[in-house]
C-alpha cells in the first residue's frame, strides 16, 4: 500500500531549539493525523486535522493541513528531552463507508534532543 | 480506565512455531485494527475488522490469521508461514464511522523469532 513521504528522516537538536517535520503525498487526504511514539510504545495522537487550511495547536505543537490536502506540517517548539520519539504523520482519504478508519503512514520522523 | 491492552509485551518463540497475539480493548469501539512496525519504517496494517465477525486484509495479511469472536477482543496468529515475523506489532481501535478516523494505539508486543 501507498505511504507517505515523511522528511526528515531524523533530527538531531539541541534543548530549546524549534523543529519541524512534514509529510506529502502525490494524493488528496481528507484527514491528516499526527502521532509520537515512545521507544517500545504505541503511538499517541498529539493532533488531528479535518479541514484544508486548519492550523490547529496542541501547547508546543502546531500543526497545519496543506491547502492543497496533499501535505501536512507539524512543529515543535521550544523543544525538550521528554520531546525524544518518533513522529508519524498518518492521513486518511475520507472515502466513506468501508474505508472508515483505514489510515496510510509516514516513514517517522525520529528526533532526538540534546540538553 | 478505558484503554487497549496488549499481552504479553516481549514474546519468544522457536522458528516454526505459530503464536497467537492478544488484543483487548475496553473502549466498545466498533473497529479493531493490526500493524506490524519494523525499523526504519512506518506502521504497515496486517488485518482489520470493523465489526464482530468480519474482517479484511491489510497491506501484508500473508502469513497472519485473525478472528472476530467478540467486539473487544481481536488476536492477531502468526503462523510458520509468515517467513520473517520477528517485529513490533501494534493494536488499535477506532470508535466508528463517526469517530473521525483517529485511531487509538496499544502498548504493542515485540516478538522475537529465535
């Protein structure tokens, strides 16, 4: 099945510094969703985008659905330790009926920080 | 407290051999979903069900059996088929078709095929 082009791959940053990540695909999506993982832990939704345009923010994480809804970013801001993990985009085609839920993933971003 | 439980959290088993994944949720969402995770890449869905009974095939079910008994429970077999199943696999549910597709995660199982 199709994923999506998530860049960067990884990210190695200092304590305090901004990051930020994105996530593209040669398909319209009507939902972007973006997720941290915890080394051996499931994923956690940080933020969820439903309309072309939204910019939605979640504390130090923004993340915004590219007009063009083949792209979504997420940023973080005044990044922490506890920032440490793997990000995944994951956006879905909103084809209704069966195709509910079926999501398609980005490769991770993996992002380290430095103190 | 409501969640998806998934056990055991590392699992061992000798080449051959097939092992049977447990996932529970307690959420009373509608469908249920399973991901195999290998390094370096992004989660690649094995099976899903979207209600008792009934489930499709992902992207990779070859090797992989699920069932459907009940609506909370949805054990992923990993059969002698499946040539390299040693991986993190991830459970996860979403409430229903109204639910705005956000999938919620379990804790995941690490196996290990020695």
């Amino acid at each position: 099945g199709q994923q999506l082009n998530q860049s960067p791959q990884s990210m190695f940053i200092q304590e305090g510094e901004d990051v930020s990540m994105n996530c593209t695909s040669s398909s319209i999506f009507n939902t972007w969703l973006w997720y941290k993982q915890d080394p051996g832990e499931g994923p956690v939704l940080l933020i969820a985008l439903y309309k072309a345009g939204e910019l939605t923010s979640n504390g130090r994480l923004t993340a915004q659905f590219g007009i063009t809804r083949k792209d979504s970013f997420l940023n973080i801001s005044a990044s922490i330790p506890s920032d440490v993990g793997i990000y995944f985009c994951a956006g879905h085609r909103g084809a209704g009926g069966t195709s509910y839920g079926k999501l398609t993933f980005g490769q991770g971003t993996i992002l380290t920080v430095h103190p | 407290d409501g969640g998806i439980t998934q056990s055991p959290k590392y699992l061992f088993r000798k080449e051959g051999q097939n092992v049977t994944l447990s996932c529970e949720q307690n959420l009373n969402h509608d469908a249920m979903y399973w991901y195999r995770q290998d390094p370096g890449q992004g989660l690649r869905l094995i099976y899903y069900s979207q209600i008792v009974n009934d489930f499709q095939k992902g992207d990779i079910a070859e090797g992989y059996s699920v069932s459907r008994e009940k609506k909370e429970s949805f054990p992923l077999t990993v059969t002698s088929a499946q040539k390299n199943p040693t991986a993190f696999y991830l459970c996860a549910s979403i409430e229903g078709p109204s639910s705005y597709n956000e999938q919620f995660f379990g804790p995941g199982t690490r196996l290990t095929v020695l």
